[in-house]
C-alpha cells in the first residue's frame, strides 16, 4: 500500500461521516479500535484523566444507534463537513503512524459551530487493508467551554 | 430601573404554590436581580481545598457576575478575593489556575498585593500622599468576600450581609459528608480534569433537572435504551463495561424513581435518591470494603457506602453526586447561556478503579460530546424557545403538590414530586423580595 491509498482511506473515512454513512464508517475500526477526543493539550492518561469522548466500538455502535433512532436533540438533524490538509504518513511496524489537520463545521438549524484541529490516527494492517486501531483528535479549544457537538469530528 | 427593581410584590407574584412565571427565565432584568440578591446574598460554591495545595496556589472564577480568586494563604488557610486590582480594576489573575509566588502582581501599573490581598507596594507611591486615596476602599487593596468551607469545599458570600454558612446549609451539609466518606481516610483531591459545558438556557433548568425524575425515561430513551439493548442478551456472568453499568440505569421505570425519594430542606437545598438510586448497583470492591470498615467500623461503613445519593442540589451552584464523586458547578452567563463546569474526584486511599468509575461517569454524563448531556440540554433548549409563547405564561410545578408543604421545613416524599423544584422557587422568592426590602433601607 503506498502513501497515497493511506491518504485515499482517511479522505473516504472523514466522507462517510460527512454523508451520515455511519455503519460504514463504523466497519473501518479494527476490533479493539478506538475513537478519542481528548481534554487536555498533549494528554496522555485516558483512564484517571477524563477525555471529551474515548469510546471503544461498544460506545461508538451506542452513539450509532442512537443518531439513527432520531432522538430529542437531532430534531432537526446534524450535519457535518470535513476539510483536511494531505495527511503525513510514517509507517510502524504494523501499519501507519499519521497526521492531518482539519476544520471541521457542525450545523443544526440556523446554528454552525466550527472546530479546527489535528487527527491522528493509529491505522493497522488487517487482511491487507487498513483499520483504524485509534483516531485521536486534538482539538485546538479542547479545554474551552464548548456547546454540544453531536456527530463524529 | 426596569419593573422588578423597586417592585418586591411582582417579584413575590412570580412564583404561586405551584407554579411559576416564565418570566424567571426570559426576564433580563430578573436575572441582573438574581445576580445582585440570590447569587451575592448567598453561599457560592467557588473551589475544591485540594485545587490549592500549596502557598500561593490560586483558582479563578467566577461567581454570579464577578470574577474572584481563591488562594492559599501563608497561613494555610483559603481565602476568596475579588480579582481587580485597586488601581484601574484590571483583573489581577487571567488563568484559571497557577501560583503567585508571594504576591499578586499587575501587568498594568505594577501594583503588587500580599496574599491575603492587602498591597505590598505601589510604584513612586509618594504621587498618593496629598491625595484622598488613603480614605478609600482601594487602600485595603483587593477586596475579600465571606469564605466558609466544608470537609475542603470552599464556598463564598459576596455580600456583607445574608445568612451563616451553617444556618444556610444546614443538615444538606451530610451529602459532602457522605461523598468525602468514601475515601477510608476521609479525604478527596480534585483530579481527572473539569469539562466545561455550555448550555444555552436559564440557570434554573439546569438546576431543577437535577432533581427531576420524570425525564429520564422520555429523555434518555435514546441513550441508557440503546445502552440497555446494546447489553440484552449477554450472559448474566459477563463482566460489565463501566460504560453500561453507569449508562442503562437512567433507563429505570417511574416507579423506580418514585421509590427513590426526595428530601427538601430550607434555602433551596434538595436530594433525590434517599433511599437508593441509579448508582446503587455498581461492581463491589471488596480490598475497599474491607479498607472501609477498618477505617469506620463496621456500621458506619455500611452505613456510608448503603447511602448513594442521586443529586444533592446546594442552592443555586453546586450539585453533588456522593456516590461516584462528581460535582457539576452551575455559572449562569446570561438568561439564557450557563456554563456549566464538571468536576471529578479521588477519593484518597481508595483503590484507583473508583477514579476511573468517576472520570468515566463525568465523561459519559459530562462532556460537550455526551449522548445524555445533548438530550437535557436540546430540553432546556426547547423550553428557553417554547416560552416565548403567549396564553399561558406560567409553567406548571403541580405534580404531587398539597397545600400541607407549604412552611415545613424539612421533608421527604414520593421521588417523582416536582417539590425540590416548588422547594428552589421558594427560596428564591426569599432572597429576591428580602434584597429588594434591604436595598430600599
Ligand atoms: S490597573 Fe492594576 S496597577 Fe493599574
Ligand atoms: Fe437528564
């Protein structure tokens, strides 16, 4: 697999958030994936430090099937847009190290919020493809007061 | 001045035995009262003893609409200052949290200040001495307000007058007792980080919740339902997730809630969950246990780890979960913006895993990015809109009224009665009618 089929993958991932394609989306995890938003600069500790989100599949398969089932707060429904610089890419001796800025906008009605950081993902080679064994996003304001973001940054 | 100001009788009009008016939400007047009557008159939850451990340490915040600064003092004590200097009113401190070394010391003109707030020194201060400035309030330096504390919780009362700290709280007091309790050595650290959350409605929603134990079900229907299917089917015996342990019981029945309890007590100060609660059924951790009874005896160790409180409502800005160690502190914006900020606790000498129970419960429940948190707060949301419409301007607070709670002070009833919410209006109404007969005087 070259860079750019790595590339290829984590554009089509932060697409078929962007379509609302979830269980797709949900099926490039490998089985002990991991999706973390963490609340400090630099932080390292998910366990006694807590985090914005750190969600296994069990969680993620939850918010999943919870965004499907239209609950209070998604009337009227999310929608989110990625923007994403080309991602820098190191290989680690089972797959991918990489790093990618983004913008990312959430609107719901009238109102758009906006957050600007980096994703880094932890991706694993499984039966010749890669899987995301963790996509951690820094966000620039993570320790700021935020309102609700509802869908998957 | 607006209507309300020189108004106690519309104020009192607000609120009927059973119902309020919308505009205690809507009402930007009102809330500019609140901060002057209810919030300085009152005893504010500013800090945790433990976010200042050392000489100097501070935390800045904010109570009602000004900013202060608690700090550790030479002495060891805690004290709460204003956070202006009292030279131009800068704000002397602009980090939530840090150390100052000996002194306070302003970016602008250079004026330093001892720990406790009184000034160290001015430059070139003889420019003061034919001046008057030494008759004024600036010569003291930064203004302290009124700080009291339990078990290492740190409250404040910004004005000179309003109740004692003891006589405010009062039997409340025993939910900190309970939650500081469970650390064998009878002492908690704040840690794991605070998550600011900001909500975009009045206060009071959010506080009223706390203690409202008929939304769960319709609310978190999406959230602990999906949580509690997600697990059907697994084998009794499978280890359970801490995420699923803590998520599914916000699925609970009515009656559940109902048998749970709620207890009022004067001044606005509640609990849901007096005889057990959703964390009641949490993994036992037996080395704890036994720790626990060797630092209690056996009955009051069973007695503290048997009480689990759901939510303790300290009126109006502190809430309290005894039994995972979490608090959510309440910082009202605007009318309609709160922030509301979440902390967890270590409960020390306790195995690490009941950290872990708690900064997993404050992320699930907590976060900006919670599958709960977004449905209570879409609610408040929705009700901040939904009352701008006109024909019935009062929200109903009927359920399980009778007349006979009216002036007793201390009661517990059915979980499900919005009397902890009837409970918060009645003081309110206090502190809102007193502080406009004091400010007339
Ligand atoms: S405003 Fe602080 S020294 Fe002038
Ligand atoms: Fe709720």
């Amino acid at each position: 697999m070259t860079d750019a089929d790595i590339a290829r993958f984590l554009y089509r991932e932060a697409r078929l958030l962007d379509e609302r394609r979830w269980d797709e989306w949900f099926a490039l995890f490998s089985e002990d994936g991991l999706y973390w938003v963490p609340l400090a600069r630099g932080q390292t500790d998910r366990e006694t430090h807590t985090s914005l989100a750190c969600e296994d599949r069990l969680l993620l398969r939850l918010r999943i099937e919870r965004l499907k089932r239209g609950p209070p707060s998604q009337q009227p429904p999310s929608f989110c847009q990625h923007v994403l610089q080309v991602p820098e890419i190191a290989a680690t001796p089972d797959g991918w190290r990489t790093h990618m800025p983004f913008c990312y906008a959430e609107v719901r009605g009238d109102a758009m919020l906006w957050l600007i950081g980096t994703a880094e993902h932890d991706l694993v080679r499984v039966d010749d493809a890669p899987r995301i064994r963790l996509k951690r996003i820094n966000l620039l304001n993570c320790d700021a007061a935020l309102p609700s973001i509802q869908l998957f940054i | 001045m607006g209507h309300y100001h020189d108004n106690p009788a519309a104020i009192r009009a607000l609120l009927r035995s059973d119902a309020v008016h919308r505009d205690v939400y809507l009402d930007p007047e009102i809330f500019a009262l609140e901060m002057q009557r209810l919030w300085a008159r009152t005893w504010i939850y500013v800090g945790h003893a433990s976010q200042v451990p050392n000489i100097g340490d501070y935390y800045a915040t904010t109570l009602g609409a000004e900013p202060v600064v608690m700090v550790r003092q030479e002495d060891g004590r805690v004290r709460v200052l204003r956070n202006r200097c009292a030279h131009k009113g800068a704000k002397l401190v602009n980090t939530p949290a840090g150390n100052l070394g000996r002194f306070f010391r302003c970016p602008y003109h250079a004026w330093s200040y001892h720990l406790d707030g009184s000034i160290a020194a001015i430059p070139k201060r003889d420019g003061y001495t034919h001046t008057r400035f030494n008759e004024t309030k600036a010569a003291a330096g930064m203004a302290a307000v009124h700080t009291a504390g339990h078990r290492g919780f740190i409250f404040a009362r910004l004005s000179d007058d309003g109740p004692t700290f003891d006589g405010y709280f009062g039997a409340a007091l025993s939910s900190i007792d309970y939650m500081v309790d469970r650390s064998p050595v009878g002492k908690l650290q704040v840690a794991g980080g605070v998550l600011r959350y900001l909500h975009d409605s009045n206060w009071k929603m959010f506080v009223e919740n706390l203690n409202d134990t008929m939304h769960p079900m319709a609310a978190h229907a999406s959230s602990a339902g999906t949580a509690k299917q997600l697990w059907a089917g697994k084998p009794a015996d499978a280890p359970k997730p801490m995420a699923i342990e803590q998520l599914v019981p916000f699925a609970e029945s009515y009656d559940f809630f109902e048998k749970m309890g709620v207890r009022v007590l004067p001044n606005g100060h509640s609990w849901t969950g007096v005889n057990f609660s959703i964390h009641s059924s949490y993994a036992a951790v037996p080395e704890y246990e036994q720790a626990m009874i060797a630092a209690y005896g056996e009955e009051r160790a069973k007695d503290i780890l048997g009480t689990v409180r759901h939510n303790t409502v300290y009126y109006p800005s502190l809430t309290v979960k005894g039994a995972i160690q979490t608090i959510r502190v309440v910082r009202p914006l605007a009318p309609d913006r709160t922030l509301i900020e979440s902390f967890s606790f270590r409960p020390v000498g306790a195995p690490d895993v009941f950290l872990r129970r708690n900064v997993t419960y404050n992320r699930l429940i907590n976060s900006p990015l919670s599958v709960v948190g977004h449905d209570d707060q879409h609610c408040y949301r929705l009700m901040q809109e939904g009352l701008a419409a006109c024909g019935n301007e009062w929200v109903s607070l009927h359920r399980d009224f009778h007349e006979d709670e009216l002036g007793q002070r201390d009661q517990t009833v059915g979980g499900t009665s919005e009397i902890a919410m009837r409970n918060q209006f009645r003081a309110w109404s206090m502190f809102m009618t007193q502080g406009a007969e004091k400010e007339r005087r």
